[in-house]
C-alpha cells in the first residue's frame, strides 16, 4: 500500500436512527436524499472533490445494500484508480459482533488504517447534507498545530440540544465540548466533520478502548478526553449549508431546502458536483416548472396526476388524478390514481393504494410511508393500515406522524 498523508473515514453504520420506517431495511446513510443520490454520496464527493483518495466506509452489521451500487463511481467519473473506497464493516456480520460506538468502530481499523502510514485522519459521519472543501479543513489544522480540528456552524439554539456544542477562544482553539447539552451554553455545534493527527488519535483510542465505562464515542468520551488533557483542539468554523438529517424533520426541511425560491442550497453544482450511487443515475433530477409548480422529477417516472412543490425519485408511478404536494416520494414508490399526499416522504418501494389520503402538516407533523409499505384507505371505515412487502405477515399502522 501506499503512503497517504490523509485518509478518510466515513461512520455510515450507526445501530440507532430517528428515520422511523425509512431505516428499517438500510442503515441511515443509504437513505435517498435530493431525488439524484444517498446521504452517504456527500461525503464520498466531498472527499473526491477534495483530493482524498483513500476512504474506509464503516458500516453496521445491518445489510448495507451499497457494497454494489457504491462501485457505480467508476459509470460516476470517479475512476477506480483515483479513488478507492473500502467497505469495512465490523467482524462477525453473522450478528454476534457490531461496533460498539463511533471511536470503537475506528479502533477495530487500526490496522487497516496503518497500512497507509498516514498523517492525518478525517473522521466524517454519513447522514449529513452540506458540501465542502476537506482541503481547506487540513490546511487550518496545520497552520493551527492542532491535535484535533473540527468543523463547527452556528445552528439555532432551539436545535443546540441536538447537537455537540462547544465553546471557542479568541484564537479559535475549543475551550469546552458537551454532547447534546440539555442546557447549551453556546449554539456552535460540531458538523461531525473531525481532522486528527493520526498519533494522537491511535493513543487516546486505545486509552478509550481499556476504558469499561465508556461509551467509545468521539462526542462523549474522545474529545472531552483529549481536552482534559490539554490537547490542542481547534475549532474550523464553516459558513456554507449543512444539515444533519438525522430526524424525519430534517430530512424533510432539507428537501425543501431545495426548491425554497431561491434555493437555500443547490445540489446541482458543476464545481461541486455530488456523484450517485443510487441507480447508477447518469444526472442528477431535472427541475421543473409547470403551471408554477416547482419540482424535480427523477429518470424513469410516469407522472399522470398533479405535482405541486414535490421531489420525485427515480422510478416512481404517480396515477392519474393523483396529487403530490410539499412531500418527498422516493424511488420506485407508487401513488395510485385518485390518491391524495401532502406533508409526507414515501419511502423506497412503498405504495399508496388508488384514493388513498396521506396527510401530514397538522401541528407541523409529517407524514411518513415506511421502505415497501402499502398504504391503503377504507372509505366507508376509515380503516388505515400497512403490509410490509419484506414481511408479508406483518400488519400495522403505516401511518407515523413525526413532529
């Protein structure tokens, strides 16, 4: 192997989501995101992009339906041998074994991580929407002489508790780190983006490792230990879009973000381009405007009804006197003649019966058809209930309203 001053490596496992049913079949960061690509598409682009050529995808013991479509770089103008992506999913996929937590999952790849000698480590979660230059990230951890660096934005500070917050020096360096604080003394939140001196890291996640009380996360326990050690730890402060999408709220709020008038954020950028691994998709969704309808629509659809404020996946079937408002209809969903959907994502697979109501928007609530779910509507009862196509016998709610 060759020597590498830095490598990247995505979390793109994660055994906890609050995606609902979008997450039930795929981990987090292969859910569809934009109408073009997967949440995980960000970071592999942004290290593309970037000119780091050498990633490890860490994923969970959940099938990580990627391990094909994510070869689909080389039809993506990423050539193979430019970039080179290895899946590393943790030992014993048989479900005796999975990563205990985020600092864990790379104290299991030390060794694959070694081979490589590098310099540097870039840390990056896979569930976040945001696109940025991981360059210039490394230069200001050089020039800083930082032990760690991590990229922060300022969010709401209704949104704070959510995240890992930290306070900052006048010279940029982090003063204190508390993850998801119930009282938040700032609203600079970490973007789950980290730089590491590769030393400094290999030691204190050996330290973390012999530790039984830990919960071996680089929120909780790896970057409060290196603080209170007295490790210089910086903080990039990043002022273009990011979104952590990691609530059906936010995922949703994101999506929108895309057809706002003009969009909060672009994904369509031919400097910054975000390279697919859903479909092998030749482009990115088209937008289009009819009767001031603002969507994108997806390759491969048949659209019969009503599109209004919409993104259409690839693949999708919306029936004839079928209405489609302000919501997310992911790949190969069908939405029957007569159905009416307004708030809501439908999931990969997932099929909405002929008149069906799917109404979301009560109280700010969205709507959520869950990953092959079949939504069907009984007039004269009322009745409202789901098959999941991958469990034929189960039966439930299909229902879900998520604040």
């Amino acid at each position: 192997m060759s020597i590498k001053e830095c490598i990247a490596m995505i979390l793109a496992g994660g055994q906890e989501s609050h995606l609902a049913a979008l997450t039930t079949e795929v981990p987090q960061s292969a859910v569809p995101f934009g109408g073009s690509c997967r949440l995980i598409d960000f970071p592999l682009s942004n290290c593309y992009n970037s000119g780091i050529d050498t990633v490890g995808v860490l994923t969970s013991r959940q099938p990580f339906e990627m391990n094909g479509p994510i070869d689909s770089r080389t039809a993506q103008s990423l050539p193979h041998d430019r970039f080179n992506i290895h899946m590393l999913p943790p030992a014993g996929m048989d479900g005796l074994f999975s990563y205990t937590g985020t600092a864990n999952a790379l104290y299991e790849n030390i060794d694959f991580i070694q081979q490589f000698s590098p310099e540097y480590i870039l840390v990056l979660a896979a569930d976040h929407v945001y696109q940025m230059d991981y360059s210039l990230l490394i230069k200001y951890h050089k020039e800083k002489g930082a032990d760690a660096t991590i990229a922060v934005i300022e969010v709401p500070w209704s949104e704070a508790p959510r995240f890992g917050i930290m306070t900052t020096r006048l010279d940029g360096s982090v003063a204190e780190f508390i993850e998801k604080p119930v009282q938040p003394k700032s609203n600079l939140a970490s973007m789950g983006v980290y730089i590491f001196s590769w030393s400094k890291l290999k030691y204190y996640l050996g330290l973390d490792e012999a530790n039984p009380s830990s919960k071996h996360d680089f929120g909780k326990n790896i970057i409060p230990a290196m603080l209170s050690q007295g490790e210089q730890i910086c903080a990039y402060p990043f002022k273009g879009y990011w979104r952590d999408v990691g609530t059906v709220k936010s995922l949703y709020e994101a999506h929108m973000d895309l057809l706002s008038s003009p969009p909060i954020f672009r994904i369509q950028n031919m400097k910054w381009p975000i390279y697919s691994t859903l479909n092998d998709l030749p482009l990115p969704a088209s937008i289009i405007n009819h009767k001031r309808r603002k969507s994108f629509i997806g390759k491969n659809c048949c659209i019969l009804g009503e599109i209004d404020k919409s993104i259409i996946f690839p693949d999708t079937y919306i029936g004839n006197k079928a209405i489609v408002k302000n919501s997310v209809v992911m790949p190969g969903a069908y939405v029957g003649p007569g159905a009416y959907v307004e708030s809501a994502i439908i999931g990969p697979g997932a099929a909405v019966e002929n008149g069906c109501p799917v109404l979301g928007g009560i109280t700010e609530a969205i709507a959520v058809i869950g990953q092959n779910a079949v939504a069907s509507y009984n007039k004269s009862s009322g009745v409202k209930h789901a098959i999941n196509l991958g469990e034929p016998n189960y039966k439930g709610d299909w229902l879900q309203m998520i604040k």
